[in-house]
C-alpha cells in the first residue's frame, strides 16, 4: 500500500519550530509517511535541519516575518517583492497539494487560508495566537471562515485557555495542543560549571541575526549593571546563543570593553588590570539551549520562542525592549500579558542606560522574593503546559490518515 503523504504549511520562524517538533515525533511514530513543506516566512531552517523538502520558493525578507511591529518593516518587505514571493508560495503549494492526504498549517490566517485553498482536509494550529493577550480571541473573519470549514478537522491551540475560549465562541474541533518544542527541552548533560547555591541567570538574546547580536550587546551592558548591585555571593550568567553569533563574539567583546576566552566572557572596569579579577563574567554557548534553561534560576530575555519555553518550565523573566524588528517594547508587552506574572518587561522603549539600572536593580530584588519564584513555577505549567504537544497533535494527523503506528 502506497505511504501516505502530508504537507506542512507554516509562516514563522516560530511556526516552523513548533511543526519541526511533531515532524519529529512522526518520523518516530510512523517512518513510511512521506512528509514535505512550505514554509512561507524565512528559508525554511528548521525543515532543513530535518531534511524535509520544501515545495516553493523560500526568501528571508527585512522584517524577518515581523512586519506588524511597524509599518516600515512592511513598506521594506513590498519593496524586497513580498507580494510575488507569497503569490508563487501559493501557487506551489496549490500544484502540490492533489497528491497530499492530509495538510497541516500552523501559524495565523495565512497559513490557515493556504490550507483551505487547497481543497484537502487540513488540521490548523493556531501557535501565534492566544485569548491570554485579552481575554478573548478575536478571529478575523476570514480566519473564522477557514476554521469552521468542514474541511478543517481540528483547531490546535498553545494554551488550554484559548482552546476553551474558542469552543465557548462555538468553534467545538478547538482542542489544547501546547508547545511542541518543550518535549525535548530536556537537559543533555552539557558541563556549564555552575557552582551550587548561587543563583544561575540565563540570557537568551534571540536567534535571528543581526537583530540577536544588538540584543546580546544590550544584555551585556545589563550584566555590567547588575555585577554592581548584586549580592556579595554574586550570581552565574550563562548565555545561550546560535552558532552565527557565537562567532560574532569577538567583535562584540571588543565593542562592549570586555575580554573573551574560550567562550568566556570577562568585563574589567576601567583602571583595573587583567591580573585582577574581572567584575563579572558571562559563559556563552552555542549546543547547550536546554541545559542553561534548566538549571537557570531567572531568564534575561529577548526572543519568542525560547521565552515561551522558560515560563512554561517555571522561570521568571525579565524582559529589556531592542530595536527590533521582533523584539521592540510592543513585542514584550505583549509577551507579558501572555506570560501573565512570570514575565516583567523594564521600560517602554529600546533599552538606555537608565533603563538598564531599573532593570538590573529589579533582576536582584526578583531573586529575593522567593515567595514570587514559588508562584513562577506554579503560574508557567499553568498557562503553557503540560508538555507532550508534539505526541498529541502528530497522533491527531495519524489518525486522521488511518494510520497505526
């Protein structure tokens, strides 16, 4: 019996990571399904890294899918030929979806409105959206449309609070999916010479370049400014960083007036020597995402994604606005509202000098309150979690193909 075949649609980054995770629960599940993509923001990373063929045409525009941050960021991508690029995305996907059994689109209503042009059932995870923003999800009525097709066999949602507020709004396929990339954050065993009973602080400055590298450099000046007012004990810093900005870390050292070794990074006051102890020091790495943000004890945070991750493990966030495209103050805000008390966002625009004193001071006084770290861990797992998204959504689409693993 010929294999069964699907096609995951997905426009985001973000999208592309949740999607890679139930591609690789699938593989496990059921090795025969062939399985092919489209992602429509970006070049497609996270199916390539998987070896997933992409059906159209991919291209990175300037706003890195984060257009709505401000109007600019859109002019730019109509000028780079966003228009064309996602009417050709469109017509592949369109060629290619006869020979599909099923379709999965995760994302907003682009994704969702390709899944519904191609006339095959498709399943829908509405990973970007969320009834914590507000209270209440308002869908778009074209979104609307495409969710109450009855070609679509099921709404999967981030969080079991929007997934009760659409069937309240009378969408019934709604269901809790979750976050599928917290199954495998899971530590690995990676040595990040902590020392026991110190406090262990995370920076996580985002995965999209260039824009990871300035947000990097702004958590480097915070790091300066809370070594100046923490504890006499200290804390540990440890940053997570992709491989890009790893070997940018020298001419950010040399920027930032810190020196690096081995991955270490050493700030020196002026005036003091090398053979002096440094004020503080960073210890980056590039293969250790899950082990830094399991043994962390607060996240400094400036991405997506991996801040999802953090809340959903129980960790407080403390969040400083950039320059963007992503991660702007309306970004952060907006993460807030969705995180609820597990995040704080210090300022309300790109990070100046006196920001980042407000922030460091709350950073050691976040760390004190252990009564509000207890609620941290409570309040996370709560909105986020439980995990196994990746295994409930990837049985849904087997079982929607007639297969048995």
């Amino acid at each position: 019996m010929p294999s069964k075949r699907i096609l995951f649609i997905s426009n985001g980054h973000g999208e592309d990571n949740h999607t890679s995770h139930v591609i690789q629960t699938l593989r496990q599940l059921c090795p025969s399904l062939e399985m092919a993509a489209m992602p429509i923001v970006g070049e497609g990373r996270a199916y390539r890294s998987l070896d997933i063929p992409i059906i159209g045409p991919t291209q990175t525009m300037p706003s890195g899918g984060f257009f709505y941050m401000k109007r600019l960021y859109m002019l730019k991508d109509f000028q780079s030929g966003l228009i064309g690029l996602t009417w050709r995305q469109l017509q592949a996907v369109l060629q290619y979806a006869p020979n599909c059994d099923l379709i999965m689109s995760t994302g907003d209503f682009v994704s969702q409105t390709f899944a519904y042009l191609t006339k095959r059932p498709f399943v829908s995870f509405i990973s970007c959206l969320s009834a914590l923003y507000e209270g209440q999800l308002r869908i778009n009525p074209l979104l609307w449309h495409d969710l109450n097709s009855s070609r679509c066999l099921a709404v999967f949602t981030r969080d079991s609070y929007t997934a009760s507020d659409l069937q309240r709004q009378g969408i019934a396929k709604a269901r809790f999916g979750g976050i599928p990339a917290l199954d495998r954050v899971v530590p690995t065993g990676k040595d990040l010479y902590l020392k026991p009973d110190i406090p262990a602080i995370a920076l996580l400055p985002g995965s999209r370049m260039p824009e990871a590298a300035r947000n990097f450099s702004l958590q480097l000046q915070l790091v300066v400014e809370i070594a100046k007012v923490m504890p006499e004990s200290g804390f540990q810093f440890r940053a997570a960083l992709v491989p890009n900005l790893m070997e940018q870390l020298d001419d950010i050292a040399k920027s930032q007036g810190w020196q690096l070794n081995q991955g270490i990074l050493s700030y020196f006051p002026p005036g003091t020597s090398a053979e002096e102890s440094p004020l503080v020091e960073v210890r980056c790495y590039s293969d250790a995402f899950s082990d830094i943000l399991y043994y962390s004890t607060l996240v400094i945070g400036m991405a997506g994604l991996a801040v999802d991750l953090a809340v959903a493990m129980g960790k407080p966030i403390i969040q400083i606005p950039g320059e963007g495209p992503q991660f702007t103050y309306q970004f952060a805000e907006a993460q807030t509202r969705l995180s609820g008390i597990s995040a704080q966002t210090i300022g309300t625009k790109p990070a100046t000098p006196e920001i980042l004193k407000q922030a460091a001071k709350r950073v050691v006084e976040t760390l004190e309150d252990s009564d509000y770290l207890a609620k941290c861990k409570v309040n996370g797992p709560e909105r986020f979690g439980p995990p196994g998204a990746s295994e409930r959504i990837a049985r849904f689409l087997l079982n929607s193909l007639g297969e048995t693993e």
